[in-house]
C-alpha cells in the first residue's frame, strides 16, 4: 500500500511531471528514468528527507531507480524545498501534464505542439479547441486525431466523481482503523460499492456500532482528511474528503447492524429482487430489519435475513442481481476461490525493462507475503521504450534466474521452505498476432505470456483474428490482459468474445484476470462469460515494483465477482502440480 508520506508524495509528483518535461525533448533514456525513481519513492515506506539527513547521498543511491543525478536532485528538494531544473521546465511550459497526459491519444509531444502553437494548457483548453476544430490543422494531427482526443475527454468526464478501487480501498482501510479506535466503538464495516469490490465506487459507506455515536461524530468530522462537512446528525453524517470522495458515517444499534449491513451493501438492484422475496413471504424488508406484522424478525445478523427468506448466504462480490438470488434459493452458489488461496504470482516485472526492482527483490517480497514461487516475465523487444528484451537478453535471463534459484534453494533447504523464480516473459503481439520472439527460445521458458501493447485500433474483426492466431502458438501459455484496458483512460479493444474463449479453451491457452486495480482485465463479468467455455485463468498482479504484489487482492475480488471457484485459477496450485500442468502440451492443459 502507497504511503501517505508528504515529501514521497511529492517528489515522486515532480519526477513523474520531469520524465514527461524530458520525454517532450525526446531525451533517450531520461525520461524511464524519472519515471522509474517516482515509482521507487511513491512506495517507499521510509521518508526520502530522513534517509537523507541520517545517510546523505549514499543512502538516497540506496533506493532502487534512484542514481546520483536524482539523489542530488532530492537533495536540493530536501535543502531548498524546490528543484531549480523542475521549475525552469515548468516556467518554460506551463501546462497541467497530468491532467492532460491522462487523456487518451495524448502524450509529452502532443503536449509540446498543443502548447507551442494553440497556448493549449490543460484540458479545459484542449476541449475547446478540439471542439472548434482547431486541431486538425496542426501539423501530424488531422480529423481522425482530433476526433480521438473529443471521444478521449469524454470517456474520461463519463467517470467525473467516481474513484478507482485501488485508491479507495487504501483510504476507506485508513479511516475503518481510525474509526475502530474511538471509545465506545465495538463493530466497523464498510459497506456499499467498496464492500462488493466493484472496480470504481462512488462514495464510501461507513457503518459502526457504538455506545457514544457523539463521540463518533465529533472524531470522524475532525479527521484530517476531511475536507468539508456536509451534514452532521447523531446517526448520520456526511463529509467530503481530501482525496476527492465523498464519506457517510451511520452510528447503528447492534439489533439493527446486520439489516444495515444486508441494505447499505446493496447493489440496489440485489435489494429490489430481495425485497420482493419478502413481500412474497408476507415481510417487510428496510436498512432496520426484517419485520412481520411490526416485529422484528431478524436484524442483528446478515445472514438471518437471507436465511428468513429461505436463501443461502452469499458473499457481497455476486450481489450484482445477475442470478444469485435464484441460486441462493436452490443451494446452487458457487464455492468461490479465496483471497488466501493464490500460490504464486505469473506476472511480473523487473529493472531488466521496466520494473523498479531487481529480479531478487521481486522474489524476496514474494515470499514474505507467503507465495510459492513467482515469473518473471519482462517485457519483449519490440516494446521499445521499456527496453524490452530481445532472444540473447532473454537466455541471459534465463541463466541469471537459474543461478539465483540455486542460491535460493540452499537457504530453502536451511529454513525448510520452498520458493522458486520461473523464467517467463510478456511477449509482445505484433499487429498481425505473429511475436517478436521466436519460438526455439519461447520453448525454453516455463510460462510464456503474450499481451497486446499496441494498435488498440484495429476492427472486432481483426483484433479477434489477431488474439486467436497468438493463442494458435502452442508455446503461448497465456494471455495477459486480454482487452488492454486502462481505467478511466483506455478503452478496452474490440473482441468476438465467444470467439475468443472459445479458442482459449480449445487451444488449452489460459487467460489472466489482471490484478493491477488500472487494469482489472479480465473483469468480473468476463470472467463468467469465459467460464462457461470452460476457461481456465491465472490472477496476476503485474507488478512493476515489489509494492505492487500486494494488488493480489483486487484480482481476486474480480474473479469471485466472476463467481471462479478454486479449480477455475491455475496459479492457485502449488509448484509442483503447476509444473506437471505446463509439461502437458497445451491442449491437455484443460482435461
Ligand atoms: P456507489 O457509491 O455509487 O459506488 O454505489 P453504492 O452501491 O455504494 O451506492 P450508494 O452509496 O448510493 O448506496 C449504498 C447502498 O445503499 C446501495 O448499494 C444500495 C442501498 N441503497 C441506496 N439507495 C437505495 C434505494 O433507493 N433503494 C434500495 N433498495 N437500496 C438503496
Ligand atoms: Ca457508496
Ligand atoms: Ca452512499
Ligand atoms: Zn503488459
């Protein structure tokens, strides 16, 4: 989880914003170098200015990603409270990178013309002009681009106020833990979108049970993440915080908890088809109980209420009114994978491309979070900018890994544990689905990956040929991300889907539900639409740094939003059988 350290914060915001400055005067290698030493201090757990005052330079060229021109830079920052280089890019380009960055189609050296010839300094601006139709006589714009980046702003105001899970859930964990320490509490939960894992949530919904809810009130307003109150009751109040996400609290009797929990975790559809159940039953069903004739029948207790209503309980990830209420009634729900339940991580990549991380750093933080074993899958040639590995590097991957799973087993053997680094990589698609790597070295690889990076353009037609002829390689043991997604910013390509995991499970290729909370691909209602041609999956975070293997979660969450059960998620199996599973040819990966 990100810290909330303010100087991390920052830096890592002014080296992000350098590596698009520099990117704009198309600098060689720079520019990943910013962007990796922003991601490196983004999730560092100490402070930058600490680790500089206790041990200098030396300690900040410690950090990984961070070299002496970025140690000097941080230490002018620490010192100073500014970077002169930041500040001569900014006076010289005024523009709001981020906000315009985040754009689709639009990258540092669209940035640079926008400015140059139409003074075009943030998004306001470029809709404006794009509306006008003044882009298209840009030189390298036209039509098509200009179109592109209209369809681009709106994809983006069509999420205006909603918040990526992967930024909620670290925030509404910060205030469950704060609320849990007042005195008087004694039950905190988060209901609503949040608690169903859905991948954006609109407002956050506190629930708690205490014997002082003023207490509770006067604590939770005053926290220092809010930012205004909108409305504070004895039993309810609304705030807006820091973060940009609104907050309800509701201080709830113990009697009524559970009915409260059941109604506020919603989704409001799931409501409606179980509140007719109840009406069918001759119940009244509210946020306050399950009543018949005026008296509580059940209140206290999630459960009861289903149970009352002859239904099984079921976790709040299927509460989507997409028939779990009718299985619920026939016994028939799905024994859903657990969050405890995956074994290794098969996505994962390093500082041999883009990753902040050495491949024994990966490793080390695999194991402490409790993993069997990881891949190490970096990125392939033709994905240039992130300097993607070619045959040779590859092999020489392969030897490295091999000499650091040696290691690694004579401190296995003296601790009786088991890890194991296998060798992958995340071979890029070409436009045609051929690879950029060819197929004596994909042999030699114990999981190779294939994943679309580019030409996100293409028709449903050819984007589907493309994905079956890649799944058609019988050395390609998964797809990542299958739809190349990026919340809020990219939308997925078009895809036959019927088609699609209809080839996955004739081929024997498995398909990744990408873990990554920008990512999220393959999402909860794909992954029910795969199942049923049998696929098989793997939950993968896609790390690019050892604090991203914490995203396990999110993927998780959408595979039971997926109703998968244990048996559906190939990397829930320990090494060996994983083994055995990938020595099969691919087609009899599925039996
Ligand atoms: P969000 O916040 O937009 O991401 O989505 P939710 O599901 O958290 O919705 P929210 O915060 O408006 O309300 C929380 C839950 O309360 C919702 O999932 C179901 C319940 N709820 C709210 N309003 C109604 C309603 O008018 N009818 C019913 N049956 N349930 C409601
Ligand atoms: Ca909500
Ligand atoms: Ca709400
Ligand atoms: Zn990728």
């Amino acid at each position: 989880m990100a810290t909330s350290n303010g100087v991390n914060q920052e830096l890592a915001k002014i080296f992000l914003e350098m590596s698009e400055f520099l990117a704009m005067q198309e600098a060689a290698f720079k520019p990943r170098a910013y962007e990796k030493a922003a991601r490196a201090i983004e999730e560092l757990k100490e402070d930058a200015a600490e680790i500089y005052q206790k041990e200098g330079l030396k300690g900040l060229e410690k950090i990984s990603g961070v070299g002496k021109g970025i140690a000097r830079r941080i230490e002018e920052f620490v010192k100073t409270g500014r970077i002169r280089d930041y500040e001569r890019f900014k006076k010289e380009m005024p523009v709001d990178i981020s906000g315009l960055t985040s754009i689709q189609g639009v990258g540092p050296k669209t940035i640079k013309t926008l400015y140059k010839k139409l003074k075009i300094k943030n998004v306001k601006d470029l809709e404006k002009a794009a509306k006008a139709g003044k882009l298209k006589n840009l030189p390298g714009f036209g039509e098509k681009i200009e179109q592109k980046i209209l369809q681009g702003i709106e994809f983006q105001a069509g999420f205006h106020g909603r918040m990526n899970i992967g930024l909620a859930l670290p925030i509404a964990r910060k205030i469950i833990d704060f609320l849990k320490k007042i005195p008087g509490v004694s039950r905190v939960e988060v209901a609503g979108s949040l608690r169903r894992w859905q991948e954006s949530v609109g407002d956050l919904d506190f629930l708690v049970i205490s014997s002082k809810s003023e207490a509770v009130m006067t604590k939770f307003t005053a926290m220092p993440e809010v930012e205004h109150v909108y409305a504070r009751g004895q039993t309810k109040t609304m705030v807006r915080l820091s973060g940009g996400i609104d907050a309800d609290v509701r201080v709830l009797p113990p009697e009524s908890f559970g009915a409260a929990l059941q109604y506020f975790t919603g989704s409001k559809d799931h409501n409606v088809e179980l509140r007719k159940i109840a009406i069918s039953k001759k119940y009244k069903l509210n946020e306050y109980g399950l009543f018949k004739s005026r008296k509580l029948a059940a209140g206290r207790d999630e459960k009861e209420i289903y149970s009352k209503l002859g239904l099984d309980w079921m976790p709040p990830e299927l509460r989507t009114a997409s028939g779990e209420i009718e299985a619920a009634r026939f016994h028939r729900l799905p024994d859903l994978i657990g969050y405890g339940d995956i074994k290794g991580d098969l996505q994962i990549q390093t500082n041999w491309t883009d990753g902040a991380n050495s491949i024994e750093e990966m490793a080390q933080e695999a194991k402490r979070l409790g993993l069997e074993y990881i891949a190490i899958t970096d990125h392939t040639k033709s994905l240039a900018i992130t300097g993607g590995s070619d045959e040779k590097k590859l092999l020489r991957q392969m030897v490295i890994i091999d000499k650091i799973n040696s290691k690694l087993q004579s401190a296995n053997w003296r601790t009786n544990s088991k890890f194991k680094i296998l060798k992958g990589a995340e071979v890029n698609i070409l436009k045609d689905g051929s690879l950029d790597i060819k197929d004596e070295v994909l042999v030699k690889l114990d999981v190779a990956g294939a994943a679309i990076h580019s030409h996100f353009n293409l028709s449903e037609k050819e984007q589907t040929e493309r994905l079956i002829k890649t799944m058609s390689n019988r050395h390609i043991d998964i797809i990542f991300h299958p739809t190349g997604r990026l919340l809020q910013k990219r939308e997925p390509i078009k895809l036959d889907f019927d088609k699609v995991f209809k080839t996955a499970a004739e081929t024997g290729t498995m398909l990744e539900i990408n873990a990554h909370p920008w990512r999220l691909d393959l999402n909860g209602e794909l992954v029910r639409a795969a199942k049923k041609y049998g696929v098989r999956f793997m939950i993968n975070t896609d790390a690019h740094s050892a604090a991203d293997l914490a995203y396990m979660e999110y993927g998780i969450a959408q595979a039971r939003r997926g109703w998968a059960e244990k048996s559906d998620i190939v990397n829930t199996l320990p090494l060996k059988k994983l083994m055995e599973l990938f020595k099969k040819p691919k087609t009899g990966r599925y039996l």
